[in-house]
C-alpha cells in the first residue's frame, strides 16, 4: 500500500509539474511578442516622426526599460525563489549607472 502511495504521489508531481511548464512557455511566448511589438513600436515612432525629437530619447528608454524588466523577470526567471543576490546585484548596478548619469548631468550643467 506505501508503493501505491508513493506512485500516487509521483503522478501528482509530475502533473503539476507538465502544469508548471506549459505556464512558463505561455509567460515566454506572451513576452517574446511583447518585445518584438515593444521594438516595432520604437521603430516606428522614430522612422515616422510620431515622437518630438525632444521626446525621443525618454521614448526610448522607457521602452527599453520594459524590455529589460521583459528579459530579466520571464526569461531569466528571476521572480523564481533563488534569485535574491542577482537581483541584489543588478540594484546595485543600476544605483552605480543612476550616480554616474546624475555627476555628469551635474558637471555639464555647471559649466
């Protein structure tokens, strides 16, 4: 009767986990084609002068900024358990990249 368990139990196992993976393939697909529309839509806008040129630039970076979130928390599955110190790291290095922008804004605007 363990056995029967035992087996039981394994079926239910991989069960959720077919589940599991058939969630993450929907979550890669769905993002893949956002970040192909997200690159169109730059594209786009650029090439066709929709977006002031003063705009272009915060434009851009926003969508590349939800690009990156895209890559980071699907396809490198970071929102996984596990993940703590990498994500610790990239904060680190955006904070690095956000000081290193604001001193030279700075410096330029001074002189």
């Amino acid at each position: 009767m363990a056995e029967h368990h035992h087996t039981e139990v394994s079926k239910t196992e991989l069960l959720q986990r077919k589940l599991e993976i058939k969630q993450e393939r929907k979550q890669h697909t769905i993002s893949f084609v956002m970040m192909i529309l997200l690159t169109i839509i730059a594209f786009y806008a650029i090439w066709s002068d929709k977006v002031p040129n003063t705009f272009a630039v915060l434009f851009i970076l926003v969508l590349a900024i939800v690009q990156v979130f895209f890559q980071l928390y699907i396809w490198m599955h970071l929102s996984h358990k596990g993940h703590e110190f990498p994500i610790l790291g990239i904060a680190t290095g955006i904070l690095c990249a956000a000081v290193t922008v604001a001193g030279i804004a700075a410096m330029i605007w001074t002189t």
